[in-house]
C-alpha cells in the first residue's frame, strides 16, 4: 500500500478530507482540498511561522494567497464540486512521493468533461508547488479552464491581508497579501505552460487574478496546462531558488520525487504480518516529514501541523513531547531547529514568567514567533450561554517548560550534541528552573516543596495542587539544569563564567538541588495507584459512559468550572500514565500495570495525545496486545474521520502530528523496545503477538543504525 484514496465524493468530508490529503514541505503545507474550492471549503496554504492579529480576535498562523485555484466552464456553467453534483469522483494521495491526485467527471449538456488532476509541494525546494491539470471531454466542443491565485483565503480570525497587490507581468500572475498587524508580505505568483493552442484572456478582481484558456475540445483528446508556482515572504529564512520565469513542471517534480524518496530512505518503517499497521505508521510519518521545519531558522511545528489556523498555529507542548523523538533519530537538524526555536524565543518565555510574577522562562502555552504567547483567558464558548468560557490553560500549565528540558535530554541523549547546552540550551534550562524555583510553596509546618494552582495535562480538571505529573517532571528540571551545569562548568567554561556573573550559578545550583530533594512526588498508595493530584480520589468515580451521559449539547466543555467531568475522575488524557511513561526507570512493572488499569478507565481520551501514552506503558508492562489497540487509535488519528472537531464552539480539526510522533514513539520506543545505552542504540521488543518482525532505522550519536526485529532475534547494524 501507497496512498489513501477515496473513490466517491461526500461532501460532508470537505474539512476531514483537507486534512487527510495534506501535502506540506515545512515551509508551507496545502490542505487536500479540491483546486476549485474558495474559503467556505476551507483551502489553505498555510504558512509556517507568519502570524496577525485582526482587532481583539485571536493572533493566528497566516495563509498565503491560492496559486491553485483553477476550475472549469462549460456551455457558460462552472462545474466544480461541491455545488456541481459529478457523476464519479476520486482523489488519492501517495505518501512515498508526496503527490495529491483528483479525476472528477461532470456530465455537462454536451457529454462527459473529465479533469484530472496532480500536485505537490516540492520537497526539493521549499518555495516551490507543482500542478499538472487535464481536461477532456467525450464530445467535440468548448471549455474553458479558468485558472489563477485566489486572494480571497480562508481564515478563522481574518482578514489578514489589509493590502492585496495584484499583478500580470510577462504571462507571470501575482498576488501579494500585505497582514494588518507587521506588514508582513506573501506573495504567490505562478505560470502555466499548456500543450495546445487556445485563446487566453486575463481577469483581475480586488483580491484574485486569473486566465480564462478557451479550448476547442475534440473528443476524447487530452488538454493539459502545467503550472508552476513559487510562495514567498517578506521574513523568509531562505531565498527563493526557483525562478518561477525557467522552472518546469517535470524537473520540479522529478526533484521533489528524489527529495521524498531521500528522506524515505531512513524514516520507512517495515512491518511484518500487519500492512495495516504499518501503513498507518507510515502515513503518520509521511505527516512528520510533511511539516519538518527543514532548513529554517528557530521555527517549530504547530500543534495542527501546516493544516491550518486552528490552534492559532502555534506550538504546544506537542513538539517536544510527542513530536521531537522521531526528528531526533532520522532528521537530527531538523529536531536541533525545533529546541532553537525554544531557545531563540526565551525572551517571550521570560516576558510571560514576569507577567505572572514569576522568575526566569515560563514558555506560552500557545507559542507563536518570538515566543508570543497566542493563548487566550477564554479559550472556548459556553454552548449554552454563547459567552467565553474562562479557561486557566495560558495562565496554569507550567508543564510546558519542563517540557522542553525533558526534550533537551532526550535530543542530547539521541544525539551526543552536548554543544547545544553552550548555544543557549543551558540558560534556557536554568531560566526554566528559576521560574519552577519561584512557584514551590512549604506550608507552615511542612517538610516538602509543593507546588499549587495547576493544570496538569489532564485539562478538565484545572486549578489542582500537587499535579503528579508535573510535581515529578519539575523535578526533573531542577535535576537536569544542576547536572548539565556541572557539565558546561567542565566543558565550556568561558560560556558557564558568563552565566555565572548573571545567575550567581554557584548559589544557585545548591538551591536547584535541595528544590530536587524536597519537592513532594506522589507515591503509590497501598493499592499502587498514584493519585493524579491531590483530592483526586475523593471525587466522584463516574464512569466514562456515565459522564458522556451527562451532556445536554455534543459540544459541551467537558471540563473549566461546571463542565461534565470536573468534578468526577473521569480525565481528558493521560496524565499519571505519562509520568510513568517517562520515568519508566522509577517504578516497577507491577506499579506501572496497578495504574494502567485503573486510569484507562477513567480516561476520555479526549485529546490526540492520549493513546500513544498508554500504549507505551501497556508495552514497557509487556502487554503489547494491550498496547495494539491504542497505537493503532494513535496512527490512525487523520486516516479516518470522527476525530474530535469541537471544543464548546470552537472548531479544532486538523491533522494530529503529536499524535503522529506519538505512534512512532510507540512503534520504535514501546514495540521495538528502543533505548539508548551509553551512546548506542539497544533494543529489547515486546511485539504485538501477530507481528512477525520490524525494521527502521535509526541515527543515534551521528552513526545510522538498521535494526532488524524478529519473533526470536534482535540485530542492530551500523550502516
Ligand atoms: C490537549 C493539549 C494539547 C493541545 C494541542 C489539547 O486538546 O489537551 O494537551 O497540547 O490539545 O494539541
């Protein structure tokens, strides 16, 4: 298996299907939508890294001006689905070559009009998208193919682009958006070369610009026009490469083929006796690589990937938990870009630290460039009553720094590259550490730190003290910025000397340490089970079922003050499970089984991120047939709609890259059993009981690893 496809046109599945066949290179990702689509169907270009604000609506990601846009005319009538009904419709996506395809067939007064269709975004060039459009018809007779750039975008919280240049210079048509807030500029411009005679006209509005290609069909010939077009900014990292005036459609292509297969090379995972789980995995992965910053400057990936403004475009948590793992071990500059993307951006983590009257770096809980916090008090709508629901995401999820120096071992650990502790990845750690250090609290006569007020990442239940989970992970932080201080002290002194006359290092550290020493973690009670935070237990034990019963509207909040689940135990996602999948080395099997069964029960699973966490553990128990179910719930996130599309009013579709990484942290980390031993790469596998083998590869410490799995052997070979 290589592609998704569908072979019926349901129009109910426009929003799921853009996300589904998403093309994407990093610097740009294409919603699968259909090339005649305009806003109401949600088409997008949607760019990495570029944000505006409109008024007092949220600040989200930017999409730049549609070089795609293209449908045709018949007898005077536009067919273009979905207000047109087709006769027979397909679209499929290969994965392994990043190519998008549609045949559409429209039955017009005279006969049958076929368009096909093929594009990509050109993994070879960041700049660049490809598109190769046919018609033909079963008749002789006229159509029109009316193509160009669509100005008029969709937007959640747009207009973004206050200025619209428009332009039609040597057969090149351009559009430049110009956003209200930074003036930043995107710009499309695109050429068509076609391969038959026609009559060309063209027609500029105030926000779009297209030809009108009059052809005189004979039957059954095939016309095609190829396009070319090239996305640009005015804050692009790289220059553009690709003169849209020389650049051909089938070099682009070839290019961008190669680019993929490339990156193929080492990120294909090979399943044995399971095509279904490993084109699932391969289909997730195929989504990483679509939305790898490579080759930028200190930008990151948003919690939707390049699908779209939902979340704002802005990078959670996400990354580092969930996502980084996989860049780390195939892409290791591309997991480098995302931490400096975190340290080039501390002076907005800092900023928001002061705002709430804390030390050192507090990253947002929704970064956008530079750090900005996009993240707002009222995060969704009350069904009922309409208002904003007051939401303490922004304000409470100190996790998220921890977060980041959770990623910051791992990278070092994947990698060897202690040198990015001497680029700013040790004052990000201790920053992150200063602002931990400013939130512990000791009651009058108490022994340990404790830490009050949270949202751990269960967020329906807000405002708790003592959250497990991050209680333990803020530990690990003082733990970290201690020991990898010592580390620059030895190995980059002149960069520790630095630090030190800022932070006083050597009064410091010791505070660092006792802070490790004396922060309250939660243990295993007499029956093994950690509670999530403290009062957990004492809140009602409604069942799943039961507290879905509950909702008047589908779309309820489930969590915030009174929603359905806060004051049950029922929770969002994995939240203990996650503590325990990451200090797997603190806890015996036993525990880690204890606390599977009791909170699987009692999780909603409602965040994308939930799955992958309990399949991990369900394999470091050794109960991979446990683990299956959840893995394949985790790569399979964009393969099938019903996902979650709704908080209160707010729309959140999208694609699920953390729930991507998730699967492959599961497949390579859980299944495989991956582990990295002083350097090297070891592994020891639990594998689903109807899988005969694996293998992937793997870069650990700069060497390529091939690891080869079967029932009965493990080999892991230098390549
Ligand atoms: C989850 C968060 C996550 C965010 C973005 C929310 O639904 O609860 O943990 O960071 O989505 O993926």
């Amino acid at each position: 298996m290589n592609k998704v496809k569908i072979n019926k046109y349901l129009r109910e599945l426009i929003p799921f299907h853009g996300n589904h066949f998403l093309t994407g290179n990093g610097y740009f990702g294409v919603r699968g939508t259909l090339e005649e689509y305009t806003k109401e169907h949600m088409p997008c270009i949607n760019m990495a890294g570029i944000y505006d604000r409109v008024g007092d609506k949220w600040r989200e990601s930017v999409n730049a001006p549609n070089p795609l846009y293209t449908y045709i005319v018949s007898g005077g009538k536009k067919y273009s689905l979905p207000d047109v009904e087709c006769e027979s419709h397909m679209q499929e996506l290969d994965i392994y070559r990043g190519i998008h395809m549609r045949k559409t067939t429209w039955r017009t007064e005279q006969g049958i009009v076929t368009v096909t269709c093929e594009r990509f975004a050109s993994m070879a060039n960041q700049h660049a998208i490809g598109m190769k459009y046919s018609v033909c018809t079963n008749y002789d007779g006229e159509v029109e193919i009316v193509t160009g750039i669509d100005g008029d975008v969709w937007d959640i919280n747009g207009p973004h682009f206050t200025k619209l240049l428009i332009s039609e210079n040597d057969k090149i048509l351009s559009v430049t958006g110009i956003t209200g807030e930074m003036g930043i500029s995107v710009t499309a411009q695109e050429k068509v070369c076609t391969d038959f005679d026609a009559e060309i006209s063209t027609e500029k509005n105030n926000k779009s610009v297209f030809r009108r290609i009059r052809i005189k069909t004979q039957k059954d010939k095939i016309y095609t026009i190829k396009k070319t077009a090239v996305i640009s900014s005015s804050v692009d990292d790289n220059p553009v490469i690709e003169d849209i005036k020389s650049a051909d459609y089938d070099k682009m292509k070839n290019d961008s083929i190669n680019a993929w297969e490339k990156i193929w090379e080492i990120s294909k995972v090979e399943i044995d006796g399971d095509d279904e789980a490993e084109f699932a995995l391969n289909y997730s992965i195929y989504h990483l690589n679509c939305i790898a910053p490579r080759n930028l400057k200190s930008k990151s990936i948003a919690a939707r990937g390049l699908s779209g403004q939902v979340y704002k475009g802005a990078v959670f948590w996400d990354t580092e938990m969930f996502m980084i793992d996989y860049y780390m071990h195939t892409e290791p500059e591309v997991a480098k870009t995302l931490l400096k993307y975190r340290i080039d951006t501390i002076n907005g983590a800092r900023a928001k630290a002061d705002e709430y009257g804390l030390q050192g770096a507090y990253y947002a809980w929704e970064s956008q460039e530079g750090g900005i916090e996009g993240c707002s008090e009222y995060n969704t709508v009350d069904v009922f009553t309409k208002r904003p629901m007051r939401t303490y995401f922004r304000d409470k999820q100190y996790h998220v720094s921890a977060a980041i120096v959770y990623a910051f071992m791992k990278y070092i650990n994947a990698t060897g590259d202690y040198g990015i502790l001497a680029e700013g990845g040790a004052e990000t750690i201790i920053e992150c550490a200063r602002m931990y250090r400013s939130l512990l609290l000791k009651k009058a006569d108490g022994n340990l730190y404790e830490v009050h007020d949270v949202v751990g990442p269960d967020e329906y239940h807000e405002r708790v003290n003592n959250n497990a989970y991050t209680n333990r992970m803020i530990k690990f932080c003082f733990e970290k910025a201690v020991e990898y201080t010592e580390y620059i002290k030895n190995k980059y002194s002149s960069y520790y000397d630095k630090l030190n006359e800022k932070y006083d290092l050597d009064k410091l550290i010791p505070l660092f340490k006792t802070s490790a020493e004396e922060i309250l973690i939660k243990q295993p009670d007499e029956n093994g089970i950690i509670e999530q935070f403290d009062g957990y237990f004492g809140l009602e034990d409604a069942s799943v079922p039961e507290v879905r019963a509950r909702l008047i509207d589908p779309k309820e909040y489930w969590g915030g003050a009174y929603g359905v689940a806060a004051d049950t135990q029922v929770i969002k996602q994995a939240d203990v499970v996650a503590m325990l999948s990451m200090f797997k080395d603190d806890y015996s099997k036993d525990i880690m089984q204890k606390n599977l069964e009791y909170y699987e029960p009692r999780t909603e699973h409602g965040s994308s991120l939930s799955a992958c966490m309990y399949s991990l553990l369900s394999c470091y128990t050794g109960d991979a047939d446990a683990a299956y179910p959840l893995f394949m719930k985790s790569a399979s996130a964009d393969m099938a709609p019903g996902g979650k599309e709704w908080i209160g009013l707010i729309y959140i579709g999208g694609t699920h890259p953390a729930s991507e990484g998730g699967a492959w942290i599961a497949a390579v980390k859980g299944f495989a059993g991956l582990d990295i031993i002083e350097g090297k790469p070891i592994c020891r596998p639990c594998l689903p009981s109807h899988w005969q083998g694996m293998r992937f590869n793997i870069i650990v410490q700069g060497k390529l690893y091939c690891v080869n799995i079967s029932k009965d052997k493990v080999d892991i070979k230098i390549q």
